[in-house]
C-alpha cells in the first residue's frame, strides 16, 4: 500500500468557554518540515504537538494551525485605560500643534497601538488539553485517510505504466531478430563495395558475433524485468516505501538507457522512448509517494 504525501484533515472540540479548531494541511517533501501556528495560551504544548505529527505523518511539508472561537461573555480581555489615556492625550497634543480637529479618530488610533489590551494569563486545564490533543488525533487520522485514498490512485497509476513498460520490452523481441539479418546485410555491403577480393566467412562470422555480443541486450531486458517485478512487489507491501520505490525506478531507468544505446534499430528505439515516456510519468507521481 502506498500513500500520498498531500492531505487535509479538520477537526473541532468544544470546551466550556470556548470552541477549538485543528486545521492540518501536508504536501510533498524529502522529509517532515512541521509548520505551526498556535495561540500563545498553547504554545508550550507546541513540542508535543509536533512529536505526535511526526509519529503519524513521517514525511511531508505539513502545516499545522490551532485557533479558538471564545463564547459570548467568556472574553478575558480588558482595555488598559491608562495607556489609551496616555496615547490619546499625546496624539490631542501633536493635532493641536497642525491644527487638527479629529478627536474620534486620534481614539481610534490610539486604541490600535501596542499594549492597550490587557490579557488575563490563562492556565491550560489538563481535562481542556486531553480533549484538545484528542481533537488533534482526529485532524490526523483524518489527513491520514486523505493521503490513503490518494494513495490507492497513485497506486492503480504507477502499477499499470509499470505492466506497460514490460509490455513494450517484450514487443521488442521481433526487432531484435530482425535486426541481427539488417546489421548482417548491411556489413557484407559495405564490404564488398571496398573489396573484389574473396571475403573469409569464417572470419567473418566471427567478428559479427563480436560484433552483435556488443549490441546484445538481453542481459538489459532481464534486468530491467527483474526492477520492474521487484517494484510492483514494494509497492503491494503493507508499508509505503516511496523512497525505495524512487531507488528502483533510477535502476530501471538505467536498464532503458543502456537498451536505447545498444539497440542501433530505429524500431527499438520507438519503444525506448515509449518506456523512458512511462517512466518519466511515473516519476512525477513518485515525488508525491510517502
């Protein structure tokens, strides 16, 4: 089984003077790079927040954010009178000498600026956080699920271009025959129009054999069919390897190339490029595989 590494999940608790929202977010990357966003009142939960991503996620871009609807009348927040007083008063002061007349507005700013609110110091009930830790359990399992169901496409995908692949390897074959007569054709040809003289066949069958031993590929097409069984073998198993399923398809692109570069027929070439196409689409899908 294979997972994605993009999901979403979502879950909300309700406290007794307040709702709580987990939202968690993850895209694709080489290892587990947590982002948060938590309310001061919850910051010092922040570590074992993230220690219980990573158990879940393992790798991804994630982004994690934690905020708060407080019921009506529940606010523990008041206006530091003193401070607006003190920046209303220097503001009346500075209009005065422009010869502005903007009393509401100079209010309005001065509740705007640093330390005009007074925030009462909240303590963190541990009956309050275990229902919150749970809520955050369930945003990812959640994302989880996401990443599982994304999964199964990716899976269904990448395990049919593989089949393909081995498809195009096998319809290889004919031309390979083939092209033993062609190269031999074309080797007598060329050495008659240099030469009236006698060729010895026995010399020269000799030196096509070292020749075509040199353009073999069945070594290749063994090996690129052995890559191809072991990758569909990693991506069925319970666990999803997207590294090591990145590993195998580097080694089944090397077999390809060595295939392209021995083939000197212009039919195999055809399905060279058909299988380095396949691959290439396979490998984009991979860099979303956790």
């Amino acid at each position: 089984m294979i997972k994605s590494m993009t999901g979403f999940g979502k879950a909300e608790c309700e406290l007794k003077d307040r709702k709580i929202i987990i939202e968690i977010k993850s895209l694709n990357s080489k290892n587990l790079d947590i982002y948060t966003k938590i309310p001061g009142i919850y910051r010092e939960k922040e570590l074992g927040i993230r220690n219980t991503i990573s158990k879940v996620l393992l790798r991804g871009k994630v982004e994690f954010v934690l905020y708060y609807e407080i019921a009506e009348g529940n606010k523990a927040t008041s206006i530091n009178q003193d401070v607006v007083k003190n920046y209303y008063t220097q503001l009346k002061n500075i209009a005065s000498d422009l010869n502005i007349e903007t009393s509401e507005q100079l209010l309005q700013i001065a509740t705007r600026l640093p330390d005009t609110l007074n925030t009462e110091r909240e303590e963190i009930d541990k009956n309050d956080w275990a229902k919150i830790n749970e809520t955050v359990l369930d945003a990812l399992n959640q994302l989880d699920n996401f990443r599982i169901q994304e999964g199964e496409f990716l899976h269904k995908d990448i395990e049919q271009r593989i089949k393909t692949i081995n498809q195009y390897k096998e319809e290889i074959t004919p031309f390979e025959i083939n092209r033993t007569e062609k190269i031999r054709t074309k080797l007598n040809e060329s050495l008659s129009s240099l030469s009236d003289q006698e060729i010895d066949k026995n010399r020269f069958e000799q030196e096509l054999i070292y020749y075509l031993e040199k353009l073999d590929i069945t070594e290749e097409k063994v090996r690129l069919t052995n890559h191809c069984n072991y990758f569909t073998e990693m991506i069925n198993e319970p666990e999803s390897n997207g590294k090591k399923l990145g590993f195998i398809s580097q080694e089944i692109g090397r077999e390809i190339n060595t295939i392209g570069s021995k083939a000197n027929d212009s039919d195999i070439q055809k399905f060279v490029i058909l299988m380095k196409d396949e691959l290439e689409k396979i490998k984009e899908q991979m860099l979303n595989i956790l």
